[in-house]
C-alpha cells in the first residue's frame, strides 16, 4: 500500500495491548490510542470516586472525556488526578478497577494525543475498522469448515468490500462491461 500511495500519512490506531503498538510502530507514521478504550478505563475511575453515585460519575466523566478530545495534555492531568485519588468504603474489585485504569493511563498517556489527531482530522477511535473486519472479513472467511489460500480470500474480500460500499459494486460491473475482465 505504501508503494502505491508513498506521500499518504499513516494513522496506527488501536486498543492498549503490547502487541498491536509493535506492530503499528513499524507500518504507521502516528498512533493513537483508541479513545473509546480509554473511556472505559475512565469509567472504573468514576466508579472509584464516587461508587454510589451514578449522576456524579457521569458528570465526572463526561469532563474528562471533553478535556482529554480538547485539551492538550489532558491525559497526564487526568492521570495524575487518578493517583491522588484515595477511595473510601469500595469493594476490591472497584479498587483494582482505579488501579487498572492508572496503569492504563501510565502505560498509554503518549498515545492519547487526539486533540492533534483531530485537529489533523485522522481517527481517534477504532470501531468502524473492528466492526468492518466484522462484518466484510470474518463473516465470509470465518465460516465453519472453510479454508483460504492468500490469493482466493483476496479476491472473495475485493468483491465483497465492493459490494458493502455505496456505488461501487455497479461502477466495476459498468466498468467490467465497457473493457472487459482479466487477471
């Protein structure tokens, strides 16, 4: 893809595992964390702070996930707030839920950069791509009993990629009409 499109920027865009940023690293000129992941982890946070009050942890989150889309920086503030948080009364289970929520934001806060993703107007979350490889992909490929040579899939997924956007499937078809078809 790079040869064909070499001046094309490359957003990496994904959720927190390990895996997926040695991957992006190499193919991808940025990468961003998948904001829809973050804002779970913001949720145990809430759930910390205020565990029995659903109106206050809505209002705590939906400040924190206007400044972390708006507000350069936000996502070290919002980690540092995290670790000054010192819950009272809570069960184990919320307890290691803001634990897991400061390790996330520890680990990931350099990759929380979307105001300058969106100010770029490049992605900040990765739903449509899951729900694409969803839908075109593992729908058709991961059938019972089925099995794939590279080159078969390939030319099964065109099609169906084809069919699934809007006007394309009858621009090949008026395309195949007009010169013909080869391989």
């Amino acid at each position: 893809m790079k040869q064909l499109y070499p001046n094309a920027h490359y957003q990496g865009l994904a959720d927190g595992a390990p895996e997926n940023w040695v991957f992006l690293n190499t193919v991808t000129d940025t990468q961003t964390l998948d904001f829809y992941h973050a804002t779970q982890y913001l949720d145990k946070a809430a759930k910390a702070i205020y565990p029995h009050d659903e109106q206050a942890q809505k209002a705590w989150m939906d400040t924190r996930c206007h400044s972390l889309k708006h507000e350069v920086g936000a996502a070290s503030r919002i980690l540092a707030e995290m670790q000054t948080i010192q819950p009272k009364r809570v069960s184990q289970s919320i307890l290691q839920g803001l634990q897991d929520a400061i390790t996330y934001f520890r680990n990931h806060h350099h990759q929380m950069l979307y105001v300058d993703a969106i100010s770029s107007n490049l992605p900040i979350g990765s739903g449509i791509t899951e729900v694409a490889c969803k839908v075109i992909i593992k729908a058709r490929l991961g059938c019972s009993g089925m099995k794939w040579k590279d080159w078969g899939a390939s030319v099964v997924l065109g099609f169906r990629a084809l069919s699934y956007t809007k006007g394309r499937w009858q621009q090949f078809w008026s395309k195949i009409s007009r010169y013909g078809f080869s391989l």
